[in-house]
C-alpha cells in the first residue's frame, strides 16, 4: 500500500521519533496545495485512499487511512 505509506507512517510514529511539529511541516505545504483543487479533484484524489483504507488489515494503520482524505484537506 504505497500510497498511504507515508502519512500513515509519519501519523502512527511516536513523539519521540518524530517530533509532532516536523510532521506539520512536511504536511502543511501539501494540504496547501491539496485544498487549491476544485471539488471534484479533491474527490478523485479521495477514492484512492478510501479504497486503501477498505483494504487494510491493521485496525491502527485502517484508522490513520480513512482520516487521511479529511487530514490533507481532501474532504470539506
């Protein structure tokens, strides 16, 4: 599951492996850029990891994927 890789691994990481305020700095400029979308892109791009969330098996990691949409600023 590539695509969630990362912001699943940078949300289930402990404070002390990566500090809170690193991980708002690597995201802040991508949810920028994801909430400048029209509606329907932010949708389209949505679907994906929905579908990646139906499919994983670690409940943790399941969690961290269906909140992913809402924390890029996919979903209104």
């Amino acid at each position: 599951m590539p695509l969630l890789d990362d912001p699943v691994r940078l949300d289930l990481s402990e404070d002390d492996a990566l500090a809170p305020e690193a991980t708002t700095e690597v995201l802040q400029p991508v949810i920028a850029l994801l909430q400048e979308l029209p509606e329907q892109d932010r949708q389209a791009r949505a679907e994906p990891i929905n579908q990646c969330a139906q499919e994983e098996t670690a409940p943790n990691r399941q969690l961290t994927a269906w909140e992913t949409p809402e924390t890029l600023g996919l979903l209104a």
